[in-house]
C-alpha cells in the first residue's frame, strides 16, 4: 500500500479511529485472516462505502467525508503492519 496515501492522512485517521471508533472496534479487527479474505476481491473504494454507509452504528454517515478519507489509510496501514 506505499505510495496509496500520505502517512500524515493515516495519522489523522488514527486519532479519528479513537476517537469515532474506538468504542467499538479495535484496530486489530481489521487485519488477519478474516478481514482479507472479505476484502480480498473488493476495492478500496468499496471499503470506503461500506465504512460510510454504515458507521457509525447509531447513525451512519454522519462524520465529515474527510474524517472516513483519513481511517480508511489507518485501517489499511494497520493491516500492512500485521503483516
């Protein structure tokens, strides 16, 4: 994934994961086995929907466009780095 997004865009979405996040999921939820084989045919684009239109939870879409532009780069440096 180097070069697919800015490290600074995946700090910020550290600190959005935490914080927007972080109540229900950990970082690790989103590496191993699992979270690859339900990603693996699918694009970054489709992830990004699928975090828009469904999170959070209680009211989904509701974070700035921005805010979802910058965990998307977290979840997937997270998942680079358990690999």
């Amino acid at each position: 994934m180097e070069g697919f997004y800015a490290a600074e865009q995946a700090a910020r979405g550290r600190v959005a994961f935490q914080a927007d996040c972080g109540e229900c999921h950990s970082a690790s939820d989103f590496g191993g086995r699992d979270f690859e084989r339900q990603w693996r045919q699918q694009t970054v684009w489709d992830l990004y929907r699928r975090v828009i239109e469904t999170m959070p939870e209680d009211c989904p879409g509701i974070l700035p466009d921005e805010t979802y532009a910058d965990v998307i780069p977290y979840i997937l440096s997270h998942k680079r780095l358990r690999t």
